[in-house]
C-alpha cells in the first residue's frame, strides 16, 4: 500500500508517523524544511520563532504524544511573565507555571517537527501542482508537470485553500472537505537588538491595536541568541492589507510597537517582515478530518477544528486511527 502526504506541517507529520505501520508513506513538502507553522527563522545573530510561539496539551493523546519529545529534550516549558495589554495599558499581569505548561521547542520551535520527520521518506522542496485520479490511484504531478509517482491514497495535509484548489477536481471534495474553513493572514514582524532589552515581561497578549502578540523570543528555553522579539498582527488587519507594500506594512507595524512599547523600537539591529497567508482560523464545527474510502483521499490539519497546534494534532491522530481501521478491513 503506497501513501502519500502532502503537506510537512505538524498534521502531515503525525499522520505519516502514525501510518507508517500501515503502508509505504511518502510525504510532499514544497518548502525547504519540515514543521509548517512551527518554524524558526535565522538572521545573523538572532533566531525567530516567527509563527506557533507556544502551545498547550489540554487532551490526553496529546499529552501522551508529547511525552517523548519532553523526555528527548525537543519540547519543554516556558514559564513566561505573562500581560495583557490594552493599547499601551498593562491590564493583567500572571506567572505561566507547571500547572499549565506552555510549551515550545527547543532550542528552536523548529526542532519538533525534525524530530518528528525522523525516519520518514520526505521529498522537500518538491511542490504538487496537480493531482489525478486514474485507475491505479493517485498521480502526483510536479509544478513542470513532471511524475512524482502514483500512490493508492492521498492525504492532503495543507492549509484548506491549497487542498481545495489541489483537489478542484474532485466532485464535492471542496464543500465536503474545507467548506467551513476560513483562513486568516497574519504578519509577523521580526526586531533583534544588540542589546539587552527589559520590557519586564516575555509574552504579551495586545488589544486595541493593529498588534495582537508580542514576546521575547530569546527568553524561551534554549536560547542562546541576542535579545529578538517578535510581534504578531492582527488577523483582521492582515487580512485587510496582505497583499499591499512589504516595506510600508512593516514600517506601521514598527510605529504601533513603539506606540504600545512606550518606546522607540526603531533602532533595531534587525528589521524583517514575515507574511503568514494561512495562519489562523477561528474555532470550527463539524468533522475533525475527511476519509472517503471509495476515491481513497482524506484530508486533515488545524483547520478542521482551531488554529492551534493541539488541534493540528488531533485531527491527524484521528485521522490516522480510522485510516488503520480501513485498511486492516
């Protein structure tokens, strides 16, 4: 049994590992490294996590999965001075702890999904532009329209737009599979200072303004680096200005830092701008995964349910284990 996944992000990760046992997985990732949104950004002296700046374990699948990683020292918790901020007000103020685990990688947020690709067979940088059904399964086409190999069942594990378009010509899939899923942009704004620099807390939850987030990144476990932070925008303004002038956006974003900061941030030593097209997507209902035993394609990721890095999780892992139930049938 051939499988393919396209898609590296956490989901295509877990439901490879999960299937492994299952069949010959072949994963598809058109970018140069594995783990989606959980990425890490390197410039000069300085290290990002310019997209999933933590997350939790509410579920105990989840829980367990983690276990592993925390053990091999991939995962740990980050026990942040946490605030919440109303414009440029401080209006909450709490210590995250052991009780309520926030975690990350480390060093990197990057290093979960190395760790996770471990021993499977994925092809980077090797972008599906096309997918056709024949009678001996699933055609892979490459973006020269050359053959990337034929497989029994697919998985599409990208954001839902990417997986609605690859699949466009699959009666009903678009409206079955990603119709309730709206995706939102983010931008994600990139500052490394050459110097220390005391905000008096690491993470920061930002009302009213055109920022939404704001930590410092060098503060999680494992760093070593100079002083970076990183500044999320907005779903709402994202959405409203993607596809306007790099140079113009992050120049609003530095002033609106500064503006809630109290300070000039714009002696940065690094400056960069980060566009997230796919970030987030408000809570969903309905199914947690798509399986359609009979065209032999199923689809899963965060869309299905949050945009969280637990839901990603969950909606692999359950894809998986009714996907083993069908084949052992």
């Amino acid at each position: 049994m051939r499988i393919a996944v396209i898609g590296a992000g956490l989901a295509g990760l877990v439901v490879a590992r999960r299937l492994g046992d299952s069949g010959e997985v072949t994963v598809f990732e058109k970018s140069r490294g594995v783990g989606g949104r959980m990425a890490t950004r390197y410039a000069d002296d300085f290290e990002f996590d310019h997209g999933a700046q933590f997350f939790t374990a509410r579920t105990p699948e989840f829980r367990a999965f983690l276990e592993p990683l925390i053990n091999a020292g991939v995962v740990a918790d980050w026990p942040a001075r946490f605030v919440e901020l109303s414009g440029s007000t401080v209006t909450a103020s709490r210590q995250w702890g052991a009780s309520h685990p926030h975690y990350v990688g480390v060093p990197r947020m990057n290093e979960v999904g190395k760790f996770l690709a471990r021993g499977l067979e994925i092809r980077l940088k090797t972008a599906v532009s096309r997918i056709e059904k024949s009678a001996g399964g699933w055609q892979l086409l490459g973006t020269a329209g050359d053959d990337l190999g034929c497989f029994d069942w697919l998985v599409l594990a990208t954001p839902a737009p990417q997986a609605a378009h690859l699949a466009a010509d699959v009666p009903g899939f678009a409206a079955a599979a990603c119709g309730q899923s709206s995706m939102r942009a983010c931008f994600a704004l990139l500052l490394g200072f050459d110097k220390p620099l005391d905000l008096g807390w690491q993470a920061a939850l930002v009302r009213d303004a055109d920022i939404s987030w704001i930590s410092v990144n060098s503060s999680k476990p494992g760093r070593t680096g100079l002083t970076a932070l990183v500044v999320h925008s907005t779903n709402a303004w994202a959405d409203a200005h993607l596809e306007e002038d790099t140079e113009r956006l992050q120049q609003h974003l530095v002033d609106e830092l500064g503006r809630v900061l109290g300070r000039d941030v714009s002696t940065a030593t690094y400056c960069d701008l980060h566009r997230w097209r796919y970030a987030n997507l408000d809570r969903t209902r309905g199914p947690e995964f798509f399986l359609e035993r009979d065209s032999r394609l199923a689809a899963c990721g965060d869309w299905y349910i949050r945009g969280r890095v637990e839901a990603a999780f969950t909606s692999a892992f359950e894809l998986a284990g009714v996907f083993q139930e069908e084949l052992a049938t």
